[in-house]
C-alpha cells in the first residue's frame, strides 16, 4: 500500500452528534477525486490496530458531513501532531496550533490557516475489508470550495486552484515538498493502523 506515492495529505474535520458539538481533525492521505459531476472525492479511514473505529470515520458516519482541508508545506509537522492518537480530539486544534472557521454550508469547521478547504456531503458508504484490518470507504460530494491566500474566498466546486502545490506523502514518515524531500518522525504510527495482509 505504501508504494502507492505521492499521496495528498489533508486535514479532515468532522464534528460528532454529541452537543455541544465539538470539532476534530486528523490527517488523511487516501483521498482521491473520483467524478467531476457532481463532483465527488473518495476518502478511505482504516480501522485502529485494535480494530476500534476511529473518531473522524464515527462522526461522519453520525452527520454525514465533513472537510477536506489540503496541507500545504508550511503545515506538515502540525499535521502530524495531530494524528497522534492519544491526543484527545478535544485537544487537536490546539496540539496543531491551528484555529477553527465557520463553513458555508456544512456543520464541521474549515482549517483557518489552509489554503484550500473542500466542504462535503456524504454520498455513498461502504465498509471494506476483513476484522482487524477493515476500512470505512466514504464517498463525499464537494458542495463548497474555499480557496486562495488564507482561505478567505467561498467558490463553486468547478473552481481551479492556479498556483496551490500541496505536499504529498511518501512511504512512512516521508513528504514530497515544492522544495524537496522532507523527513517528518511519526513516533506512534503502530498504534495507529493495522499493517497491510494478503490472503
Ligand atoms: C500524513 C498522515 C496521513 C495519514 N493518512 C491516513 C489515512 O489515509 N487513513 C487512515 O486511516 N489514517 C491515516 N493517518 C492516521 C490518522 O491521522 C490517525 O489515525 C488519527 O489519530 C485519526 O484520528 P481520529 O480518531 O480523530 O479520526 C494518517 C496520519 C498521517 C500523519
């Protein structure tokens, strides 16, 4: 799985049912655009070592609702902070040093300081895979596309990005940067997954 590289790496944010609603993020690097109309994009969120759902997949699952927000350079060490599994997701801004802000249509916040945030609406849901190792597979379809210089400009989904370069994610620990290779250390990644098994 690991040899499928560069991979977009993405800040999701959900919100759960519980009130009073309390926004999370964590970061993913399965998502791929799938359909142009409507514009659709897949997100794929593996089950924990322990075979527990994680958070981001729970709530989506409880609101149908998420947002994409797509990491530039700037933001890959906050990134990572935040996927570390004993942080508790009350506590993912804050650990990230990044701050929430209002979306257009959707419940869950877009990431401020994000260049280029996609608010979406569940379409399609599949759970794939065998216990441990199994996979929410979300299909979500892009109503709202912030975009430009600190994410202050609301547009249509059929908006072009111009100059945006994200980053991408290489095989464990490594990104591909507009300025080159970068190493960022990852100390809990076990926790975090259960390793990849064919039949
Ligand atoms: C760069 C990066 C990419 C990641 N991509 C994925 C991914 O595609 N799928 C996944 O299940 N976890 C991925 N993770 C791990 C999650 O971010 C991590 O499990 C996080 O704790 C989930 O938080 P949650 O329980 O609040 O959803 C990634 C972590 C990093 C640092």
């Amino acid at each position: 799985m690991r040899t499928v590289v560069p991979r977009a790496v993405v800040w999701v944010t959900t919100v759960g049912e519980e009130v009073p609603r309390c926004p999370t993020l964590a970061p993913f690097s399965a998502v791929v655009p799938i359909c142009n109309s409507p514009p659709l994009v897949v997100l794929a969120v593996q089950r924990r070592a322990d075979g527990t759902r994680k958070k981001t997949a729970a709530n989506i699952l409880a609101t149908r609702e998420f947002v994409l927000n797509i990491i530039d350079d700037n933001l890959i060490e906050a990134a990572v902070e935040a996927a570390d599994p004993n942080v508790s997701v009350e506590q993912r801004f804050t650990r990230a040093g990044v701050h929430p802000a209002k979306s257009a249509i959707v419940k869950p916040p877009r990431v401020s300081e994000c260049e280029v945030s996609l608010e979406c609406r569940l379409n399609r849901y599949e759970e794939v895979g065998r216990e441990p190792g199994r996979a929410d597979i979300f299909i979500g379809e892009i109503l709202c596309v912030w975009l430009n210089e600190n994410n202050k400009e609301r547009q249509s989904p059929d908006s072009q990005a111009g100059t945006f370069s994200g980053v991408g994610a290489l095989s464990l620990e490594w990104y591909l940067t507009p300025s080159g290779l970068r190493r960022v250390p990852q100390p809990y990644a076990e926790l975090d997954q259960t390793p990849p098994r064919v039949s």
